[in-house]
C-alpha cells in the first residue's frame, strides 16, 4: 500500500473526511447547514466557462486546503466560532473529493487531475 500513491491519497481523503465530521459532530452544528453545504466548493467549476485556465486556477484555489484551514485557525484563534462549522464542511468536502478519487486540476482539461499523474 505505501507503494501506491494513489490509494494512499483516497486514504488520507477518507481519514480527512471522517475526522472533520467527528469535529463537526463534537460542535454540535447543524446537520442542514453541512448537507447544505458539502457541495458548495463544486461551484467553483464555473469558473471553467470562462477557459480552462482560468476554471483550473478557480478550482484548485477552493479545493486546497489552505483556505479552509485558515478559517479553522482563524475560529478558533479569534474566539469565532461561528466560522468553525464552515471550515469544517470545506475540509469534509476536501476530503470527500480525494476519497472518490478526485484532484486538483491542470489548465489542459477538466478531467486532467494530479491524481492521474501520481
């Protein structure tokens, strides 16, 4: 297994998204909000109207987890706690997208990924 990139990446997808739902169990948020809102990062395909560019710079910058992280550190270092549920559902969608098995993009198309280069 520690041979295979790629399985280790759906790994650490799986673990990531299961502890940021253990976190967001232990917050005691709305379970609404984060059906509401697992989702939300896919708008940023959008942005691939505009070119493939453009769309892969849009989506890679939502489906980092610089952002979401930053929000996390950001609630909890400021005392507000309101922003953490969303950090929380941005990393849980993070993680659910490397657990299927999608990537960050290339600007050549929207199906090349970084996990098909690993």
């Amino acid at each position: 297994m520690l041979t295979k990139p790629a399985l280790l990446l759906r790994v650490e997808g799986s673990l990531l998204f299961a502890v940021s739902i253990v976190c967001y169990y232990e917050i005691h948020a709305s379970w609404i909000l984060f059906a509401v809102l697992l989702l939300a990062p896919d708008l940023s395909i959008a942005a691939y109207f505009a070119n493939a560019k453009i769309g892969a710079t849009v989506y890679n910058t939502v489906h980092t987890l610089i952002g979401p992280l930053l929000l996390v550190a950001y609630a909890l270092l400021t005392a507000h706690a309101g922003h953490l549920p969303y950090g929380l559902i941005w990393i849980a969608h993070l993680g659910m997208d490397h657990m299927i098995g999608a990537g960050l993009k290339y600007p050549t198309q929207f199906k090349d990924t970084h996990l098909q280069h690993v």
